[in-house]
C-alpha cells in the first residue's frame, strides 16, 4: 500500500478486496445454482471493486 494512505484507507482497501473474492465465490455459485443473471452482476461489481483499489493504489 501506498505510505501516504491512512491505517483507515488501507483497512477499507483490504475490506473491499475481500468483498470482491466474496462476490466472485457467490457469483460462481449463482451460475451453478442456475441464476446466470444475478451470477454474473455479482461478478461483474467484484471486477469494479478491484478496479476501484487499484485506481487508489496504483
């Protein structure tokens, strides 16, 4: 993580990327179950999550 980020930015970063691993691992699990929809809107938002935390950190 970047220095000049605060103890409460780093933990919000490493708070939505385990949200995105969360949202990838239901989506999966939507698809398999059937609802390709919501599956895939589940997958979708764990990608601009990630995309999120790198514009912060990159």
């Amino acid at each position: 993580m970047r220095p000049e980020l605060s103890a409460a930015a780093n933990m919000t970063l490493s708070l939505l990327l385990i949200a995105a691993v969360v949202l990838v691992w239901g989506g999966v699990t939507m698809i398999r179950k059937g609802d390709r929809t919501k599956g895939v809107l589940m997958i979708v938002c764990a990608v601009v999550l990630v995309g999120n935390v790198l514009i912060w950190t990159v």
